[in-house]
C-alpha cells in the first residue's frame, strides 16, 4: 500500500545542509529560481499555476508553489483548472508516445509469406 501522507515540511536546516556542500551552485539556482518566477510575460500567479499543477508530482513543489498562487490571486477553481491541464498533458505524452511501440511492433512483426 502508498504511503499518501503529505510529506514533513522542508526544514531551513535542510536547505542549509543542501547548500554547505557547494554554496555557490545552491546561490545560482536561487537566482534562477528567482528569476523563473519574477513578473514578466507573464504574471506570477500564471507561473505559480504552471509549477502548482504537478507536472514533476513533487509534494514539495506543490506545497511549495500552492500558496504562493493563492497569495497572488489564484482560487481554488483555478488552481484545480491547471492541475486537470498537467493530467491532460501527462496522459497526452503516454498516448503520444504509443506512436514509439506500434512502429517498434511493426518493426518485429514477423514477415509472412504471401
């Protein structure tokens, strides 16, 4: 059986030992992150929807992209809107890439004699 409880909240403490080993790639990736998520073409909140909408399935993400989506306006329609879109998109790729196994079927099938 999964275990579905929601996973502990991240500690500072562990986002300090992330960063103790290599200080400075730890910095670039928080400027990137930064960076990633400043207004731009497009708002914060659509942003915050795209990474609250499970595309990685990582309970940190989500919880950690949840509220800042609601902090920028996002309700609760619109955060479950984005997710139905990421599950569209994950069953899409699966179907999409059915095209790889019926060339790779096609391509094993044995050869019948006329």
């Amino acid at each position: 059986m999964r275990d579905t409880r929601p996973p502990p909240a991240p500690l500072s403490e562990i986002g300090q030992r992330r960063a103790e080993p290599a200080p400075a790639i730890n910095e670039a990736f928080d400027n990137f992150s930064h960076a990633v998520f400043a207004e731009g073409a497009l708002p914060e909140k659509t942003k915050q929807l795209i990474a609250v909408a499970h595309v990685t399935q990582c309970p940190y993400c989500i919880q950690g992209h949840t509220r800042p989506a609601q902090r920028k306006g996002a309700d609760p329609q619109e955060i479950m809107e984005a997710i139905w879109v990421a599950a569209e998109m994950r069953a899409g790729g699966a179907y999409a890439h059915s095209t790889l196994a019926l060339h790779a079927m096609k391509e094993t099938a044995p050869h019948t004699q006329p």
